[in-house]
C-alpha cells in the first residue's frame, strides 16, 4: 500500500514541470516566430520606404566651381538631406569630382562598386584605386580591372551661378532602386 501512496505524490509534481516546460517551449517557439516574420513584414511595408527614400532626393552644394579647377579631380563633401541630428560625422560623405571642361563635370560616389570600400584618386597614374580587392577605374570612372563589375557610380549634377550641385540623398549601389531613383530624376529609365 505504501507502493501505491508513493506514486501519488509524484504526479502533481511531474504535471508541474511538464506544464513549465510547455509554457516554455510555447514561449521560445513565439520569439523563434517573431524573429522570423520581423524581415518578412519589414520586406512587405519597405515598398512606402522606398518611395519615401526616392522623395527625399535632393540637391545639394558641393562649392563653388573655382574650387574645381579644369583637367584636375578633386574630393569634395557633401552633407547627406536625409540625416538626423544624431548621425553625426557620419552624415557628411565625400564624393570625387572631375572638371572636364569649363562647364563640364564628372561627380563620382567614393564607394568602390564591387563592396564598397573607399577609392583613392592617384593622379601620377591618373586611377581610382581600391584598397580592399583591388578594383581599378579610370580617370573617367570607367572600371579598368579588379572584382568590380561596372564603374563608379556617378551623381547627376548642375551648375547654377558659381555653384555645383548634385543630387544627393541615397547611397549608390548597383541595386535596382539606386537605378529607378535616378531614372525618375534624369526622365531616363534604366537598361535592365
């Protein structure tokens, strides 16, 4: 009879854990689902985001022209129109431009196109280097040799007075939405 007594007790407790235990395994499976769907939600409201990030293309300053002497490249910076207060320096990007004539230029994004890293003008050899992989690009900013698959991604520009101005406000990349922005800004519509 104690044999009986002694299961008894043991019943209660095991029911405890086994409902501890549901609970949480209920538990971690509903984060292991929240961060699932968290990039599939993000993925389907981005399609406002981009439209958004299209709008808040603008113009902006890069100096005035004499800053930019004819036949020479030269870094300039810009402040991004799409930053906030707390950015900081990091809102500030450098871009390469290139006078090919009097009222003719060349702006050139900083970034590498094969993964980004910064390019180095050097004008003994008249390149754009990348330090990361190697990439080489012309004084044009067409691609010479390396990783890269295309050339520097270039900024539309407009001189109005004394003043280059280009259009700012999205990071270049070979993406398909870096190439709709600036068909909606140039009326041209992307190749591919």
């Amino acid at each position: 009879m104690t044999e009986s007594h002694a299961g008894k007790p043991d019943e209660p407790q095991s029911k405890d854990r086994r409902s501890v235990l549901l609970t949480l395994g209920i538990a971690l499976n509903a984060i292991a689902g929240a961060l699932v769907a968290a990039p599939i939600v993000g993925y389907l409201l981005s399609a406002g985001k981009r439209e958004r990030m299209i709008q808040s293309l603008d113009w902006v300053s890069l100096g005035s022209l004499d800053t930019f002497p004819e036949g020479q490249t030269r870094m300039a910076t810009f402040r991004n129109p799409t930053t906030r207060p707390w950015d900081g320096a990091t809102g500030t990007i450098p871009c390469w431009v290139r006078r090919t004539a009097a009222d003719q230029f060349q702006v050139f994004a900083v970034n590498c196109a094969h993964l980004g890293c910064p390019v180095r003008w050097f004008p003994q050899s008249e390149l754009f280097m990348c330090p990361c992989h190697g990439g080489a690009y012309y004084a044009d900013g067409a691609r010479a040799s390396g990783p890269p698959h295309t050339g520097l991604f270039k900024y539309k520009y407009k001189i109005e007075g004394d003043q280059l101005w280009i259009v700012a406000g999205m990071m270049p990349t070979p993406g398909r939405y870096w190439t709709s922005a600036i068909g909606a800004i140039t009326g041209r519509k992307p190749c591919a």
